[in-house]
C-alpha cells in the first residue's frame, strides 16, 4: 500500500497528520467522534473529528489504554505501509519494538458521547436495577456445585433489569462509573458497527464503504478488538481483569474437561452469540450422557446373547453352514463359496442386531424430543438472562451490502410511507428462481457423485473376486475377514470420505456466492440462508452413501438366474452373507471418524502450526517486549463464518447419531467423548490461537434449531426403516412366530431352529444364463446352490417367484414400520405439549423488566411532564393576578 492509500479508512474519521521525525513507532491513535451514521453512507461533517496521530510505545505491552493512561484501546486497524517515505524515517525501527517494519497500527478509542449516541441507535439493553426477583435452589444444586467454577475466582455476575438505552432517560440507568457502565465487549461492537457503514470511494456511481470491504480488498491486514491480557498469566496492568487468563484456566484447559463452562462470563467476554454455541454444545453433550448410557446397555446386552444365538451358531456350525454352498454374486468371474466365511460376521452382527437395539431405537426417538424440548426452555432462559428476548424486533441492523443496493422505491404497507429496497418484486422472484434452480443443480452434482461411487462398487467388486480367492473349506485366516465384499466396501467408503471432503470446500464457496447474490436484509437473514443451503449440501454428501447402504443395496438383486444390472451393464450389488448392517456400520465409522481426523487437523493443527512459524518470525526480528497489539495481530483470524463450521460440524454428528443408531449403539458414546474434548479444544482455540473476535448478539441457534427438529423427525422413520428393511429382525420374528411351527413348520415349539435354511432359497445351476455362469466349475458336482432370498426352489409351479414367507415378512415390516412410528410421534406430540417452551419463572421474569422498564422510564416522563405544567400554572396565575389599587 503506498502514502496515498493511507488515508482510505482514516478520512472517515479525519485527516491524518504528517508524523514527527521523533514518533516512528508505527502506531496511530485515533479517536471516533460523535457522529451519526444513520446508514453505511458518508460521514456528514468530517472536518470535527478527531485528528489521529502517531505516538510512541509507553513500554507496558499489557496495557489497553493510550499513554494517557485514560482513553481505552477500542479496537485496531493494520495495514501495511509500503513507501520510500515511510520505510526511510523506520529505518531504525528494527531496533524498537514493532515486530515488522511495514506495519502500521491505528488504535481506535470511542468518547463516552459516541457509545451514549449509537447504544441508543443500536437498541443496545443496559442495566436499570438490581434483580430483585427471588430464585428457588434447585434440588440437584448441591450437585452441580461440584462441577462448577470457583466463584472466588471467576465471581457471578450481577442480574440486573435492562432496557434499550436511550440518552435522554440518562439518569434512570444503574450508572457507577461511565467508563465501566459500557463493557469492553459492547465497546468494540459498537466501534465495529460504526466502521462496517462508512463510505470511502465512489467509483462508476458504486458506493464502496466498511471496514470488511477494504479486508477483503488487501487495503486493511486486520482489524479486531483486543484480548485483554496473555492466556498464560496475569496481566501487569492493575485495571485489566485478565478475564482471557481466567477463561483459559478455569474453562479452556483441558483439566476443566468435567468442570461445567462458565456461560456468563464466556458471553461477556466474547458476546452472545459465542455464549449461546457454547451453551447448546454444552447442553447438547450433557443430554449424550444419558443417551450413551441406554447405548451401552444394548450393546452390552447384544454381547451377552452373542453365544446363545442361534442363527449364528447354524452359519458356524460345519454340519450346517459348512454344507451350504452360495451362488456366485457376480457374473462370470466368481466362484461358488461356503457359508462358513461368514461366521465371524455372523457372530459381530448378532451383537448389533439384537432386540436391544429396537429397544435404542425406541429409545432415542423419544430422547430427541426431551433433547430439543428442553433446549427451548434452556435457550428461553438465556434470552432473558442475556437481553436478546427482543433483539429480532429492535436491536438488529440492516446489512450494509444490502443498504448499499436500495435504489427502488416501494410503498411500505404498514407505515405509508415510501422506503427504498434494493429490487422490484419481479427482481426477487428472479433472484429467488436463480438461487433455488442453483442449489438443485449443485445438489443433483453432489447425487451424480454418489452414482459414481457406486458404480465404481459394482465394477471393482468383480476385480475382488477375480484377484481374492475364496476357498470354500474356510481354512485361511484371511479369508474370513478380506472377502471381495469387505474390500469393496471399505475401498468404496475410503474413496467417498476423500470425495466428500473435496466436494465441502467446492460448495462452500458455491453457497456463499448463491447466499451474496440473494442478498439478505440482516446478518441473522445472511447466516440463515447460507445454513440451510449448506446443510442441504452437506446433507446429501455426507449421508448419501448411508442412505445407499442401509435402503437400497441388496434390495433389487433378483436372483441368479435373472440379475438385475445398474444402468444395463453392472450387476446390483448384493449385501455381504452377513446382511448390510455391518457394512453400514463400517461405513459409518470410516466417514464419522476421518472426518474427525480431518476437523481436528483443521481445527487445531493448522492455526497452531502458523502461530508457532508467526512467533518464530517475530523472535527472530526482535527480542523486545512488545505490545498488546501486535501479539494479537500475530494470531489467527477467525473467519468469516465464524462459528458456522462448528454448529455445522455438530449437526451432522448430531444426524449420524439419530438417524443410524438402529446400526451402532455406540454411536452416542462415542459423540459424548468427542463433544468433551471439543468443547475444550474450540475454547482453546478462542482462548490461544485467534484473535478476540467482535462481540455479535444473537437471540437463538438459528436456523439449526428447525434443522435439528427435522433431522428428530426423519429420524424415526429412517430407524423403523433400517430395523425393518435392514436387519433380520422382523423376518426373525416372522420365523420364530410362524414357519418354525406348523403349518408352515415342522418343529413342535417356538424356535429359531432352522431359521438360516428357510432363508437361503435354492438354485439350479443348471438355469445359470451364459452370461452369468462363473468360469470355474461347480464343486463336488453339485447341482444346486443357495441365495439370499424368500423364492420358491426349482421345479415349483411357481419356481424364482417370491413365496408365502417373503409376503408375510412384507407384511410385518410394513406393519411394524406403521406401528413404530405411530407411537414414537405420539409420544413426542405428548412430550411436546407437556413441556412449554418458556418455563414459568422465565416469564415472570420479563413480565417484571417489562412492569420496571414502563414504571421507571415511562413514569419519570410523566413527573417532568407535570412539574413543567405546575410551573406553567403557577406562571400563568402570577400573571393574571388582579393587581392592588
């Protein structure tokens, strides 16, 4: 950037001096004054602003005051100065504090008129009184305070009853001190909002203005608040809290992992919308606990009835399954092989798909609803206890991109009056066909990837079972565990993670270019509308291949003789011996634990990484102390999204935990371990890698709160699906109920006795297509051999036809899926309509703010009204009083 371009941003706030030979430490103070942006427009009269000028490092690197040890550091801007000028008058600076010689450090201060002037703009809720509102002790408190934070080192904070500022009802607000009465979080929010609606160029009748533009342009490095102090101790300067010490030591570290977040003080440190994630993944995590104990439940039960399942032992007995030879399950180059190589699978599958897991199943359909029920009552709560009930309706700024675009005129139905908007009606509609034709488009991309993988499945599974030989006596090790079918799967599920990976970084950037040409009002529009685009996206390309597994593979096979083939060439894929409950399980755990991997290593790895190389940097160029400032500028930014990633990260555990559970028990104990480490490794992250980010309000979770009541939905459908279609347990029980007894049975009693034989249908090899008839010959000269399916045998009037036990099972999938989901939606509209939304003591809360806020500000007026007309009686009277003769 040369001398000319160092104005840009400072001429919003005036004129910047030429600087002494003496003050060349690179840092600029400037001081905001108060003026009124009423939108992102130019700044009406920039001759009375404050003039910035340069000033020397005081020497204390802990301080966030300027050197009169009065004005607050509010928030910094850098930029870098590339000209001969600048470079020649720092030719020493190598030998001061500043870590690099081209930088340039604006230090940005806002008087007490300018925060009195745009808190009453913003809507901002600030304190009126002491709560005087009584709370009960829970029962459980005695409890909980074992797992609290210290309340002599992180003190609670004060409750108070708020309302919007307004500088005209001054004296009605609980003011101590004006430079505490506005925290340092809502100090560097309003800065931020003042910054993000200056204009600074017009150029072809486009009006350029906010800091993020010139971010994004390369004119600005950074511009961010402060963090207070160093994570790793105390700070040296008395008025400084050293609140980023304290969050690290009692809630960052990974001692803490136990201890319950201090949500109050997260939120006044980093604002509401910080406070609020934490909280969710909190609670989130603290509802897993009960969840993971049901789980391990049925997965200890599935392990105890392991050895006394009958099934299992008929596929492991030689006498049984050492007898059955199955049909080739792919043309030509397969062979003939022995139930046998599926008894290890045999015996894992009966852990999973035992009785127990219909029981989970049940189970966490219901959990949800208690999960996202008390969610509300807890998130009503903290939008009392935060002042962000009616930040929606009052305290929400328009964009400024979207200000910026507002040249159409249209009538406002509710208030007569004209307003500008930045399109016609017929120029939404476009714009809304573009986006949702836009989004179909990307996701039909993301549905050919998935085809692609499955055909790459169906073709590399030929090569499998031509290069891995399957011997029917069972007798090699490895044969039991790498059989064409697991390699397939495995390979497949190997490929899809790297496709799904490649595919999030492309639609990423797809949704932020469809979510920007859409232009939403607000900030809380913006994020919503990228959330569900993104969520459909991520969607489709997480759980596509789970879907693929669990409903539609193995399940348009046909039989040997007359296969199905995949767009006319590749044979359908048939599920491994063992069903496709394994495999969806395999899957589950290569996509959920890579992706994981892949989290962390971004998440952690990478900022740490390149602040190590940053501070290295710096150690090497200098060995003084240096400021505040520039160790925070030496951090990490945190993105645009923000926290986007991480409620995006949740959600899609969220889903794999609730939509496949049926598959794996585990999967709540495996999330509640994960969700305890990342609470602590995102606190770190804020705490130690990034820089302290601008404090943003925020009345909920947005738009995952519908994804989240969506994904409980579709929930119980997928599970009733998967323990119906999926698993065995409903032909199971069809057997065990009635074709294991008469008519249909031979045996005398209830039993599972001959289940595997009744299952596997017979085949002549005979009536093999040419097609389809292996290479090798068949084995020990037989003549028939068994398949997956419920088909009458040869020379049936009806042979390769579906028979009476597959109807029937037909029948009682359907049923159970009816019944299952009937009363598992029953049971949450029950659960739903007991649980308000709004706990009582919640709602007269508000009631008592809104009765103090009309009595105190309200009524005052009403006083003043009356005592300057008792002062216009009395005058009036003295006037026309009749006078003495």
């Amino acid at each position: 950037m040369n001398v000319e371009n160092q104005d840009v941003l400072l001429d919003l706030e005036g004129e910047e001096e030429e600087e002494d030979d003496d003050n060349d430490d690179g840092e600029i103070v400037l001081e905001l004054n108060q003026v009124i942006i009423p939108t992102y427009g130019t700044v009406p009269d920039q001759q009375n602003l404050h003039t910035p000028e340069w000033v020397d490092f005081d020497d204390k690197p802990d301080s966030l005051f300027f050197k009169d040890g009065q004005r607050r550091i509010d928030f910094v801007l850098v930029y870098e100065d590339e000209s001969k000028k600048i470079a020649h008058k720092r030719s020493d600076r190598k030998k001061q504090k500043v870590l690099d010689e081209k930088l340039i450090f604006v230090k940005v201060h806002a008087p007490w008129e300018v925060l009195c002037t745009y808190a009453e703009v913003m809507h901002i809720k600030m304190p009126l009184q002491h709560n005087d509102l009584k709370t009960r002790a829970s029962a459980f408190s005695w409890f909980s305070r074992l797992f609290r934070v210290d309340e002599n080192i992180i003190k609670p904070e004060q409750e108070f009853f708020t309302a919007p500022f307004q500088k005209e009802h001054f004296s009605n607000f609980y003011i101590q001190d004006k430079d505490t009465f506005f925290n340092p979080a809502t100090r560097s929010r309003i800065v931020h909002f003042i910054l993000s609606r200056v204009e600074y160029a017009t150029k072809n009748n486009v009006k350029k203005f906010g800091i993020n533009k010139l971010l994004d342009t390369g004119i600005y490095k950074a511009a961010f608040p402060l963090h207070d102090s160093s994570f790793r101790h105390l700070s040296t300067d008395p008025n400084c809290p050293s609140e980023r010490y304290l969050l690290y030591r009692e809630w960052a570290h990974p001692k803490n992992i136990f201890k319950l977040q201090p949500l109050d003080f997260i939120r006044k440190y980093y604002g509401e919308k910080i406070g609020i994630y934490f909280a969710w993944l909190g609670f989130y995590t603290n509802m897993l606990t009960v969840a993971a104990v049901v789980g391990v439940g049925c997965f200890l039960y599935g392990c105890l009835k392991k050895d006394n399942c009958t099934w299992s032992q008929e596929v492991c007995d030689p006498n049984i399954g050492g007898n059955i030879i199955m049909c080739p399950q792919c043309d030509e180059v397969c062979t003939y092989w022995n139930l046998t190589i599926t008894c290890e699978s045999s015996k894992k599958l009966c852990i999973f798909d035992s009785y127990g897991t219909l029981v989970f199943a049940v189970f966490m359909g219901i959990w949800v609803t208690f999960f996202l029920e008390f969610w509300k009552r807890r998130q009503a709560e903290l939008e009392y206890e935060w002042d962000t009930v009616e930040y929606l309706e009052q305290e929400e700024q328009v964009r400024p991109e979207y200000e910026a675009r507002c040249t159409h005129v249209v009538m406002n139905e509710i208030t007569q009056q004209e307003e500008y908007v930045p399109y016609t009606a017929c120029g939404k509609c476009v714009r809304m066909t573009f986006c949702t034709s836009a989004i179909f488009f990307w996701i039909l991309l993301i549905i050919a990837s998935v085809v692609g993988i499955i055909v790459y499945r169906l073709s590399v599974f030929l090569v499998f079972s031509a290069k891995l030989s399957q011997h029917i006596s069972g007798t090699e090790a490895i044969s039991k565990y790498l059989t064409p079918q697991m390699a397939t799967s495995v390979t497949a599920s190997l490929i899809s993670f790297v496709v799904i990976m490649i595919l999030n970084i492309v639609y990423e950037k797809v949704a932020i270019l469809i979510t920007d040409f859409e232009l939403p009002r607000t900030q809380t529009d913006y994020e919503n509308s990228l959330t569900t685009k993104m969520f459909l996206f991520q969607f489709v390309n997480y759980y596509s291949s789970c879907f693929y597994i669990a409903f539609f593979k193995g399940k348009f096979v046909g039989h040997p003789g007359s296969p199905v083939y995949w767009l006319g060439k590749y044979r359908n894929e048939e599920c491994d011996p063992g069903g496709c409950l394994l495999e969806l399980t395999t899957q589950l755990a290569i996509i959920v634990g890579g992706k994981a991997i892949w989290n962390n290593i971004q998440e952690m790895l990478l900022p740490l990484v390149k602040n190590l190389i940053g501070r290295y940097s710096a150690a090497a160029r200098s060995e003084k102390v240096v400021p505040r400032w520039e160790h925070d500028y030496q951090l990490q930014p945190i993105g645009k999204l923000g926290l986007f990633y991480e409620y995006l990260e949740m959600v899609i555990q969220f889903g794999f935990v609730t939509l496949f559970v049926a598959s794996f028990p585990l999967a709540p104990l495996l999330a509640l371990i994960n969700n305890m480490l990342e609470i602590r490794l995102d606190a770190w992250k804020l705490t130690t890698q990034f820089r302290r980010l601008v404090p943003q309000k925020a009345q909920d979770i947005g738009a995952w709160q519908p994804i989240l009541q969506g994904i409980a939905i579709l929930a119980v459908v997928t599970n009733a699906l998967i323990i119906a279609f999926t698993s065995d347990m409903i032909p199971r029980l069809v057997y065990y109920w009635s074709f294991s007894v008469p008519p249909y049975g031979s045996h005398s009693t209830y039993t599972m006795k001959g289940y595997i034989n009744s299952t596997l249908s017979v085949f002549n090899i005979s009536d093999f297509k040419n097609a389809s008839k292996p290479f090798s010959p068949w084995f020990r000269n037989q003549t028939t051999c068994r398949y997956r399916d419920l088909r009458y045998p040869p020379g049936h009037q009806h042979q390769y036809e579906h028979n009476i036990y597959y109807w029937h099972v037909i029948a009682a999938k359907l049923a159970f899926i009816i019944v299952m989901e009937h009363v598992i939606y029953f049971v949450k509209f029950i659960i739903s309509y007991v649980i308000p939304d709004v706990s009582q003591k919640t709602k007269s809360k508000v009631k008592r703010e809104k009765y103090l806020t009309q009595k105190l500000l309200h009524e005052n007026d009403l006083k003043g009204v009356k005592k300057n007309m008792d002062k216009i009686i009395k005058g009036a009277d003295s006037t026309f009083q009749p006078k003495d003769e």
